[in-house]
C-alpha cells in the first residue's frame, strides 16, 4: 500500500490544471465544473492510480468552501467518489493510505 501526505498526492500536475480550470466558476457552471472532476476521475493518468485520484477528489469536495456551503452543485460528484471509495475500502481493494507526516 502506497502512503502519501496530503500535500505529496495533491502534486498531480493534471490535478492543479483541473483544480485552477475550476477557479471562480462554481457558481454560475456547477454542472460543468462537475463533469471536469468526472473526466479527471476517470481518464487515464499516468501520475496518479484512480485511487489516488479518488482520495484528491475526496479532499476537495470536503473542503471548507463545499462544507460550509459557499460552493454548491457537488453533491452528485461527491456521492460518485465517497460510494467507490467507501465500496474500495470495505472489499479491502484501496491501495493508498493518507498519513499525516513522512
């Protein structure tokens, strides 16, 4: 099993693409900010397992800004991501660890 900090696996050059694509557009293009996370979840990445990718996406949709309700129109994506991660975990399939110091 791979072990990561959060700082470490968020270092995906495609992820930071995606993440600043995504910048200042959540309130008037939630639907298409929500088809850019699914097309990172689900493209081929040499950088990052789809593991990996889940744990990013995880991290970001329980952000403040998605947490607190100033950023709206994730719930379908988020759903997507904590049911297959949670699904992963329970067949002991998850192949990555988040640690919190190396």
């Amino acid at each position: 099993m791979k072990e990561w900090t959060t700082k470490e696996i968020v270092k995906d050059s495609n992820w930071q693409n995606v993440r600043q694509s995504l910048l200042g557009k959540w309130k008037n293009e939630s639907e298409e900010c929500c088809k850019k996370l699914l097309e990172y979840l689900n493209k081929e990445n040499n950088e990052r397992s789809r593991d990996e990718r889940l744990i990013i996406l995880r991290n970001y949709l329980l952000s403040t800004p998605f947490r607190s309700g100033i950023i709206k129109g994730s719930n379908s994506v988020k759903e997507i991501v904590m049911n297959e991660l949670n699904e992963r975990k329970d067949k002991n399939l998850l192949e990555v660890k988040i640690i919190k110091n190396k």
